[in-house]
C-alpha cells in the first residue's frame, strides 16, 4: 500500500483511536497552545533539543502530528526552510532537499492543503499501531512522536515504536516526549527520578483535589490499559524496540500555583492560566469518559452518581491548582536505530 492510498483506509483506521477528546476546534487551539508551553518546558528554544542534529537530513516524519505544530515549526527552522524540497511535475522531490511527512489517525486538525502544498509537506491518515506502507520503510532521517499517552495501550505502544523503527533509516533519530498522568502537590511526596515508579494507590486516594484529579487522569488510563509511569519506562521500551537511547530528560510540568515555585518562567511567559485550563478540559473529557462507564469515583473511592458530581469535582480540582498548584512529570528521550 502506498502513501498516497492510505487516505482510503480512514473508516477503518479512526474506529482503533483511543483518545476521548473531540477534534474540534477547541481542541485544535489547545494543541497549539500546549505545544509552545512543551517547548518551553523542555527549554526547547526550537523544535528539537540540541542532541538532534538537522545538519544532513533529508526525510522527516512527525507521527501523530495533530494540528501539525511540530511539522511547521520544524518547517520554519531556517535550516530546514532553505532546504524544503517541493514536488515538480516530472520527477517527484528533489533528492537532495528536506521532505517532510506528517500522519494522524485524525485528519480533523490536519492544516489546508495550501499550507501542507507550500512547505512540500506529504500528509497522510495513519494509525501509529499499524506497520506503515513498505515503501516507507527505512526511509526517514528522523522520526517525531508526542502525547500519545492518552492515545495508546501497552500493547499500542510497543507496535507504535517498532513501526517508528521500521520506517527510519539505521542510524535515524526519534524524537519522543510523553508524560505520566499522575499529579502531586509536594515534590517530598513525589518519586525520585531513579524510583521503580509511583505508589498508585496514595496518589489515588491522596485527600482533596488532589486525589481527585488523579481518579480521573490516572484512573482514566488505568482503565484504558495506558501506561501511566512512562517517564520511567520510556527508555526501556525504546532500547526493546532496538533503539540505542542518546539523550534523555526528566521535567516537572506544573499547573496554577506551582508555577511560582516550580517554574517562575511559565508565569512570566503568560503560562501559569492555560497550566490550570489545559489540565482541567483534558479531565472535563476523561472524567466524563469514565462517567458514562461508571467507572468515575472520588479519592475516597465512592462512585460518582450524577453529572452535577462530576462537574464539582473537575472544578475542585481547578481551584485546588490555582489556589495550592499541582505538577505532574514528562520526560524527553532521543533515540537512533542501530546501524544495520
Ligand atoms: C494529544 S494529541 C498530540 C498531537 C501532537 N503530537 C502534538 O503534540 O501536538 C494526540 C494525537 O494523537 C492522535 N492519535 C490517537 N491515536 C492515534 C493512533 N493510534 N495513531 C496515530 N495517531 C493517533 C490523535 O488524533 C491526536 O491528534
């Protein structure tokens, strides 16, 4: 099958998508906005940290890409504009510029066709789960996947990363930053970096809001067969992959008040607002998810019987975050595909 037949396949791939949040333009806007906070929260100043090198690539595909923020910002780099290979008639691209891939299960959020058409960008619907078309295969330079953990069982994952190894040439990189949906308060109660991973049952049932919070974000994955300590296990699954890991972080992602103590930079920046009103729409959709299976309890265990319930506890949680703050954690890694 080729790129260009995939489109074909959209009934039959949109059915394998985990993720409960609409493709709307709410959504859309988040994923705009989510993506700058990231990069500031990486200390990324472009799309890449500085252990990927660009200098010589030629192949980029950007897996999952949502609304293509990465795809575009990436494409913006003056070292890869200057680059950008657009089709011509006869021949197809130029072999020496930069191509640029992007794929989702989702096309909803895909940009116009001029913008993808100006940047030479080659967009395509794609489950992340299913192997890509063979001539893809070995093909990329460097390969980028982000927030697909509230996307993605376990057996999803390992499919993803192996199909992500596939299409990269040996020696390629991946780019891949996900996140643990598992919230603290007080960094003395959170794991250490070096910890097996977190004591599920006192997250779930820490009291307040913040126990709240994670019957909903932890819980909803629990449910869902997600990982939920991926900042741990993330290096791991790449080396069974057959990645060799080159560069890895760990970073604290605060929300509301923590931002002051945690991370005065994301205040500064106009972040500290979108911190709160970005967690919380995500459990406004996981907590009703949850709801309509009857699978929504509060920290102390008791199921949520009424949307009125639900609704106070979502908002409990706001207001806990922007009076007291909360932080979860992501981590980063950069991954090469051994030489053959
Ligand atoms: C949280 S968004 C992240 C989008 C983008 N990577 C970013 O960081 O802005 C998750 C994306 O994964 C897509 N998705 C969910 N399941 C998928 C799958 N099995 N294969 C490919 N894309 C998937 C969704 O449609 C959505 O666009």
């Amino acid at each position: 099958m080729s790129v260009t037949s995939l489109t074909q396949d959209a009934t039959e791939e949109r059915r394998a998508s985990l993720y409960v949040i609409p493709a709307a333009d709410p959504e859309k806007e988040r994923l705009q906005t989510q993506y700058a906070f990231k990069k500031m929260l990486f200390g990324w100043n472009e799309p890449i940290p500085h252990s990927v090198d660009i200098t010589n690539l030629n192949n980029i595909l950007d897996v999952a890409a949502g609304t293509f923020a990465w795809t575009l910002d990436i494409a913006a780099m003056p070292k890869v504009r200057r680059r950008v290979a657009k089709p011509n008639d006869d021949s197809g691209y130029n072999v020496d510029g930069i191509h640029l891939f992007a794929c989702d299960i989702e096309t909803k959020f895909f940009p116009d066709k001029d913008v993808t058409g100006q940047l030479g960008i080659t967009a395509f619907q794609h489950d992340a789960t299913q192997r890509f078309p063979a001539d893809l295969h070995d093909k990329f330079d460097l390969v980028h996947v982000s927030f697909l953990f509230l996307c993605l069982t376990q057996e999803g994952w390992k499919s993803a990363l192996r199909n992500c190894y596939e299409v990269l040439k040996p020696g390629g990189t991946l780019l891949i930053d996900e996140a643990d949906p598992v919230m603290y308060s007080e960094m003395a109660s959170a794991p250490a970096e070096d910890a097996v991973g977190h004591d599920l049952d006192k997250c779930l049932s820490a009291p307040g809001w913040l126990g709240n919070a994670n019957r909903i974000y932890t819980a909803f994955a629990l449910e869902n067969g997600f990982f939920v300590d991926m900042t741990f296990r993330l290096s791991n699954l790449l080396r069974e992959a057959g990645f060799e890991v080159a560069d890895t972080k760990r970073v604290v992602a605060p929300s509301g008040r923590a931002c002051h103590t945690l991370r005065p930079d994301l205040t500064e920046h106009g972040f500290e607002e979108f911190s709160v009103e970005n967690i919380t729409s995500i459990f406004e959709h996981l907590a009703a998810a949850l709801f309509a299976k009857d699978k929504l309890c509060n920290n102390e265990g008791t199921a949520v019987t009424s949307l009125e319930e639900m609704k106070n506890m979502v908002a409990g949680v706001k207001e806990g975050l922007r009076q007291e703050g909360g932080f979860s954690f992501g981590r980063y890694c950069v991954a090469r595909k051994t030489q053959a």
